[in-house]
C-alpha cells in the first residue's frame, strides 16, 4: 500500500465522523475521518501507510451498523475542470 487514505463505502447514512473515527481508531492513530454527505461513503486517513493496510484488512467486508463495509486505498482525487453553461 503506497499512501495512508482509505476510501470506506457502504455504511449507514446516519454515520457521521465521529463513529467513522472511533471505528478505524482499534487499528491506528486517524488523522481524520471524513463522511461524506449522506452518501454512505468517507475517507479515513491513518497516520501511517502501514495502520492504513492493518485497518483495511481488519475492517474490509465486516459489518458495521447493519451493512457490509467496503474499504479500499483511495485513489488520488482527480483534477476537476470549471464548467460553463
């Protein structure tokens, strides 16, 4: 694993950052945790890229608050263009 931010998907859209911390925060030191809207999906990042794999494996596929997790290393974000209409 080459950086320390994980994508996690699929969890309950009443998750907020806090219960996303404390969730990753068994496996390493978070340096953030971000839900994003009401979407069921955030970013976590981990302090190290190696908390970041112990996290993924540990948390991949196991439930949490009904539903099944999905947790990947995040892909950089893309670089966005202006629109005009």
């Amino acid at each position: 694993m080459q950086g320390n931010k994980l994508y996690v998907g699929n969890f309950s859209y009443s998750t907020d950052d806090s219960q996303l911390e404390e969730l990753f925060s068994t496996h390493g030191q978070v340096q953030s945790a971000k839900v994003i809207g009401d979407k069921g999906f955030g970013f976590v990042e981990m302090s190290s890229s190696e908390e970041a794999e112990k996290a993924m494996e540990a948390l991949n596929e196991t439930e949490f608050g009904g539903r099944t997790l999905r947790v990947n290393e995040a892909r950089p974000q893309r670089e966005r263009t202006e629109r005009r209409y």
